[in-house]
C-alpha cells in the first residue's frame, strides 16, 4: 500500500494476490532445485511456510486493512462480496 497510496484496498487486494501468485509460480522450481524431497520437506511445503512467515509479519496486516475498509463502507455486505469475487 505504501508503494500507491491511492489505490483503495480492493486493487491493493488484488495486486497483491497476483504478485504471491507470480512468485509462487516463479519460486517454486528454485525450491524444487534446493529443496530434495529425500531429504528435506516438500518443495511445496518449505514456499508456503516461507510465504506465511512473510504473510504474518506484513505491516499493516491484511486484515488490519481490510477491517479499515470495510468500516469506510456503506454496505459492507455487498464490499465483502466484491472482494471475494475480486480475486
């Protein structure tokens, strides 16, 4: 957010929904190269552990902007619906 701070934060969402899904893409043949399943955890497992150490230490955290958003609507119901869809 700190990059465009005009976006609201459905792009934000969004944008940053696509750039994870890109790097996960991008990253996971690089951890499939260090990471020998004989021995060491899945691949798969090591990114998305790698990912959420990342997720948990954001600030803002995402919810904390997605709760702040969703008080600056009018019909929250309705901007919950647009963000789930928006993905």
């Amino acid at each position: 957010m700190a990059e465009n701070p005009d976006k609201t934060v459905l792009e934000w969402a969004s944008s940053f929904f696509d750039s994870t899904e890109a790097l996960v893409r991008e990253q996971l043949a690089w951890f499939k190269s260090v990471f020998h399943p004989a021995y060491d955890s899945p691949a798969g497992e090591n990114l998305v552990q790698a990912l959420l150490e990342v997720h948990t230490s954001m600030e803002p955290k995402f919810d904390f902007c997605l709760d702040a958003s969703i008080k600056q609507q009018g019909e929250p119901i309705a901007y919950l619906a647009q963000v789930s869809s928006s993905r």
